[in-house]
C-alpha cells in the first residue's frame, strides 16, 4: 500500500488531446455542418399521408447497458425517482430509499451520465425518496460498465436520463404538475423549455412536503442471557425542492458550450419517542428506560458543469471537455430528554450540533474517433478530487439550559480524497460479432485527519481496470452478449472513522481505518429476442467480491452494541434473470421480470458468524390496459426477495400499487394513483450469530391514495436525447 502524489499519465493525456483539436483545426477542410446521425427507425403505418408511429419500446439495449423508460409509470409520475426504481429490472429500493443493484448495495449513481452531489454520500437515500421521478425520462442500467466509467461501485452503474427540449423546431414548451397524497406527501412542479436553431435552454423545478410516521421494534439476546427490547416511533415532517437549469449554444458548425446548474434542498424534523426495556435470563423485567425530543435536519446541495464538445470531419468524431464542481452541506441540530423508570432516576438532557461538508471537483476529457472497418476508439482522462468536514459537537446537562460540551463524545473529522484516472475503449464489427474492448488505470489516494485526537492515516491504490463485452447478431430478432468487468469499492469517511460515536445509551458506531478497498469480477451472458411488441431477455450472471465491507455488530456488555466495518474474506453471488415485455392484446400489455439469486458469504474468519448461503428470488409485474384512447389503467406488484446477511438475514417484502391516467384533452392530464394497498413495505432483519441473536422491524407509513393534474403548454413534445441514452462505449441500439 503506497500514497501516491500525483497523476502525470493523466495530465499528459490531457495535452494529447488538445494537440489533436489543434492539428485538426489546421488541416481539415472549410467548415461543414456534421454528419446528422441517423434517426432510430419506429414501426408506422401511413394512411391518407399521416403516418401513425408506434410508441417508443420501453426497453431499448445496446452492446453495455439497458434502458428502461419510466414515463409511461403512472406511480413515477406523481412518486419519487425510489418509486420509479422499484419497477426497473435488476434493482431492489427498501423501505428508506437504499439501493441496490442485484443485492449490492454498492452502487454509483449518475444524472445524465455525470455524478452528482446529491446522489451521493449519506444523503442520497433521502434525496432519492423525495427528489420527483417527473423529471426523469429513462434510467440507463449498467450491471458490467465498460471502462469509460469509473470503476467505482461494485454493484454497477445506475444512470437517470432527465427529459429533454424538443430539437425540432423552435419555441417554448413544457408542463406543470401538481399531486397530493393521502400518505402525507404533496408535490408539484415545472418543466420549462426553449429551443431554436442555436440555442436550447432547459429548466425544471418542483417542490415537495412529507409527513411519515416509522415505528422500530429491536429485540436482541446478547450472550444467550441479557435480552433487550426497544421500541421506537418516529415522526418525519418537512419539506424540499429542487432547481435544474441548462443551456446549450452551437458556437459555429463544430464548436458547442454546455452548462448546468442543479440545486438542492431539504428540511426534515424528526420527533422520536423510544422506550428501552432490559430482562435477565430468566425473562424478569429489569431496567425500564425511555428518549424524547426532537431532530431538525438542513441540506442543501449545489452542483455546476460546464462543458465543451469540438465536432471533427467525419461522423463520431468529436472531443469533450467537461468540469464539475459538487458541494453538499448538511447541519443537524438536535435535543432529547433521557428518563428512568426501572429503577426510578433523575431526568438528563444530551444535545447535538453536528455540520457536515462535501466538496467535489473534477475535470474530464472525451475523444471519439472512428477507425477502418466500423470500428470505433474511444479514449479518455478524469480527475477527481473529494474532501469531507465531519464536525460533531455533542453536549450533556440535567436540564436543556444546564447543558454543557461533552469533548468523550465530540469529535471532527476530515477526509480528502483524489482520483486520477485514464482509459481506452476500441469497438469493432466482425461479420455478426461485435466487440467493445476495454482498459482503465486510476490511481487513488486519500488522507484521512481525526483532529479531535491528532490521528492522521492515508491510503493510496492503483490498478488496472479492464472490461470487455461481446454482442453476437443470431438473427433480425435475436442476439447473444457477454461480459466480463472490474471494479472497486472504496472505503469512505465514515467507514474509515475510528472515533466512536455515540447514537444512544444502548449503540455506539465506528469506522475501521484498517480496511481494504473491496473489488468484484463480475461475468454475465444474455440471450435476447425482439419482435414487433414483444420482447424477451434471459440473463446468467456470477460475481465474486474480495474484501467485501460490511457491517460487523460486536457486543460491548451490558446490552450496548458497537455497529463497526470489516472486510469480508470473500462474498460469492449468481443466478438466473429474465425481463419480459409482450402486448397479450390490442389494449393489454404485461411486463414480467424474475431474479433467482444464489448468494456465499465466507466470514469465518472475521468472527462474524458461520459462513452462510442461500437461495432468492424476487420478481415484479406490471400490467397496462388501455380502457380507451383517452383511459389507461395500470397494476404492478414488487417482491423483494430475502438476503442474507454476514450475521444473519433481510426478510423479504412486497408492495403492490394501482394507477389510472385520464386524458382530459390534449393539455390536461389527470392521474390517481394507489400506493401500496396491502401496507406491506416493511422491512424485518433476523439477527443470528453466535452471541447475538434477535430481530428487528421497521414499519413504514407507505400506503396512500393521491390525485395529480398535469397541464402541458407549448407546441412541442419532450423527445429523448440519443447521445444522453448511448453516449458512450457501445453506440445506439442493437
């Protein structure tokens, strides 16, 4: 293990690449407008001179990825960008927004293919179940990213493709939205466009409130003899909004400016009552203690871009440079009163004031050339750099204005990180087989300052990273693909942080500076088959992770519980996916996908338990039947499977969810919506391991009735941008 200093393979490339336009500019030819890519082909029919297309496949695919749209979900679009997940093939969103991506919760997260602030770091479950899905069009889903993305993430890369201004013509267009829920959730918002022959400006923003009620039940037997039980009820009310605008202006025939400005903000309170109850071995009642108070939560992000992309002669010849600039700011101000019942004490108080800031900055380059024979290279550089400021204040006192610093419970971290990376890609026919061919180097290092107590570490990786990719044309309707890729899961600031930290009287948390980046090699092969408006994917795939970091619990006596990190010696998965999507009539359509997994843990060695294995399946199914021209009504179910985890195992869950669409005219959309009807999204957690044995629930207040109203103004329609779905390693569709 080394730190390392600097990057020059990725600065020098930067050089390259610029000496490139310069050459280019000087030698090629006067100006011309570049080659227009061709346009996707739809099914029409053409009667009278009206051609009537068929509406776009909810499922498209190309040689590294699947996308899904989401605008025909009638639950996205009056729900959450966690409700629009629920629906997508291969991805799992719990009861708080947590993602996973086929039992990895280890999962990057771009915004037309960018990171973003937002959806990263501790925030980004809250920001994923609250931020409105109305503004995202399809979500991209890449199991085995090539090596134009980072290798971060083990579980793979979820893209959120936003809705896009109308290229054809000019003028204004856009919609306003308006929904209300009986589950206590309100939103509404703006979608705003304006496009013509140079220039495209886009803006979107929406606002939300929530009133969500949690109720906790823990109940743990530690050392076979001191059992504890707390039961939690917690209140969340608050509201956010959130603020997009971008523009992008044509230069001249080759030369194109970009922008984006994205903010965020959110204001939950937290209004907790929990009660402790401790027995003894013979099941006898002996401590009775209880928490009240109340939590207020400010965050707020911002994150800018600004890019530019240089067209050279020839088609899918271009070069883009982008720079990124991220800050997330969260402030937590919090008082609880502590009481005694069993046995009979005097009231304490304990405060909190914690302030947390991320800083993100990154510089990228893009060169796409293509070569002899229909191939295509593809090469770029990135560099990254990530610092966080953890500032913790905690005080105690026997009264609120009795209360005082608290430095055993205090602490500061900060923690900065770099990342400097480059790659090359090479695609290229060969008769009915297409290969995508991939390499990537990143040297990463950070540094790692508990101020509180004057310890300092740092850690530094290097690696090679390569993917590759195969796509085999058996027919007009059929094909094979395989897969193979690398990749990483670096270990962040919490999970470094030694400094234990306080959550109640009962469970303390800490990182573990010792821990090792954990990486997965991950296979897939598929067989797909599209005709018409049917299609059909079968897909088998394994993955093997290294170093896996996981939660560990270790009991510290007396009923309290340390919940700290460790690496895994090795963690297995597989198993058999499928994703069906078939008109059954003229009006009905259904949409089928089915996961059976196969998951080993081996933590023996890390004292966490026997290792484990066993079987999951989770499914989803969706039907749309189109009452009238004017009437669609749509129900879908979601399962979730049970996983197990190092010491022990989730439960599994379902949710099953209603919707109805009316279109009033050509203006005005009405939709009423019913979300889970059974009240059944709750999450259970089995612990089993030796020591340590018990359960926990979590109840959430998810089910509701909820009306929207849409209105859309302007000429035009919101159309898909090819280059956000495909832009990348494998082109357009296959």
């Amino acid at each position: 293990m080394r730190v390392v200093k600097s990057v020059p393979a990725s600065v020098g490339f930067v050089g390259m690449l610029l000496a490139a336009s310069a050459v280019e500019a000087q030698t090629a030819p006067a100006p011309n407008p570049p080659a227009a890519k061709p346009a996707p082909k739809t099914e029409g029919t053409t009667v009278s001179g009206v051609t009537v297309k068929a509406d776009e496949p909810p499922v498209k695919t190309s040689i590294d990825r699947r996308s899904y749209s989401v605008s025909g979900d009638l639950q996205a679009t009056s729900g959450s960008i966690a409700d629009a997940l629920k629906r997508i093939p291969s991805v799992e969103v719990d009861i708080d927004g947590n993602v996973k991506l086929r039992g990895d919760s280890s999962v990057t997260i771009l915004i037309d293919g960018k990171p973003s602030g937002v959806m990263k770091g501790p925030g980004r479950a809250d920001a994923l179940s609250q931020l409105p899905a109305d503004q995202i069009d399809r979500v991209e889903v890449l199991t085995n990213p090539g090596a134009d993305f980072s290798p971060e993430g083990t579980g793979g890369v979820i893209n959120l493709v936003t809705k896009k201004a109308s290229r054809s013509g000019a003028g204004v267009s856009g919609s306003v939205r308006g929904n209300i829920n009986t589950s206590g959730r309100t939103n509404g918002g703006l979608n705003w466009a304006y496009n013509n022959r140079k220039l495209s400006l886009s803006a979107n923003a929406g606002f939300w409130t929530f009133d969500t009620r949690f109720d906790t039940v823990d109940d743990r037997t530690l050392g076979g003899a001191f059992r504890r039980r707390s039961v939690n009820t917690a209140t969340l009310t608050g509201a956010g909004g959130n603020l997009r605008l971008a523009a992008d202006y044509a230069l001249d025939a080759r030369n194109r400016i970009s922008g984006e400005l994205n903010v965020f903000a959110y204001g939950p309170s937290f209004e907790t009552r929990s009660r402790y109850e401790n027995y003894d071995v013979l099941g006898v009642l002996t401590g009775l203690t209880g928490r009240r108070g109340e939590s207020d939560n400010r965050s707020s992000s911002g994150d800018a871009s600004l890019s530019w992309r240089r067209e050279f002669t020839g088609q899918d010849h271009n070069l883009t440079l982008q720079l990124n600039r991220d800050r997330w700011v969260s402030d937590n101000d919090s008082l609880y009163r502590l009481f005694s019942v069993t046995p009979a004490g005097v009231d304490s108080f304990e405060g909190t004031d914690s302030h947390s800031v991320s800083d993100d900055l990154s510089l990228k380059g893009d060169y796409n050339r293509p070569m002899p024979g229909e191939s295509r290279l593809k090469a770029g550089f990135e560099l990254q750099r990530s610092k966080v400021d953890n500032d913790n204040v905690f005080s105690v006192g026997p009264s609120k204005p009795g209360l005082v610093f608290d430095p055993a419970r205090s602490h500061r971290l900060i923690f900065d990180e770099k990342v400097g990376s480059a790659y090359l890609t090479y695609e290229r026919p060969f008769g009915d087989l297409t290969l995508l061919a991939g390499l990537r180097y990143e040297t990463a290092s950070n540094d790692l300052d508990l101020v509180t107590t004057g310890l300092k570490t740092s850690h530094g990786y290097d690696r090679f990273y390569p993917s590759l990719h195969l796509d085999y044309r058996l027919s007009d309707t059929s094909r094979l693909k395989a897969s193979y890729s690398l990749r990483i899961m670096r270990p962040g600031a919490g999970d470094l942080d030694p400094f234990r930290t306080y959550s109640d009287a009962f469970n303390y948390r800490q990182g573990n500076p010792n821990l090792e980046p954990s990486e997965t090699r991950s296979w897939e092969a598929s067989y797909e088959y599209r005709k018409d408006r049917s299609y059909y994917l079968v897909t088998a795939f394994w993955r093997q992770t290294d170093n896996g970091i996981t939660d560990q619990l270790v009991d510290l006596g007396g009923g309290v519980l340390l919940t700290t990190k460790a690496n895994l010696a090795q963690n297995s998965s597989g198993g058999l996916e499928f994703v069906v999507n078939r008109a059954l009539t003229k009006t009905l359509s259904v949409n089928l996908t089915g996961t059976g997994f196969y998951n080993q843990i081996d933590a023996g060695a890390f004292s966490l338990g026997r290792d484990r294995s066993a079987w999951s399946v989770s499914g989803r199914a969706s039907f749309d039947w189109q009452a009238s021209p004017n009437d669609l009504v749509q129900v879908n179910a979601v399962a979730n499977g049970g996983w197990i985890t190092p010491q022990g195992r989730i439960e599994p869950t379902y949710q099953v969810n209603l919707g109805y669409r009316r279109k009033l005219n050509e203006r005005w959309f009405l939709t009423l919506t019913a979300t889970d009807i059974f009240d059944s999204m709750d999450g259970r957690t089995v612990l089993d391991a030796p020591g340590l044995t018990g359960f926990s629930t979590r109840d959430v207040s998810s089910r509701g009735v909820g009306i929207g109203l849409r209105y859309r103004f302007g000429a035009g329609k919101p159309q898909r941008d090819p280059a956000f779905d495909y832009g990348g390693g494998g082109g357009g569709p296959g």
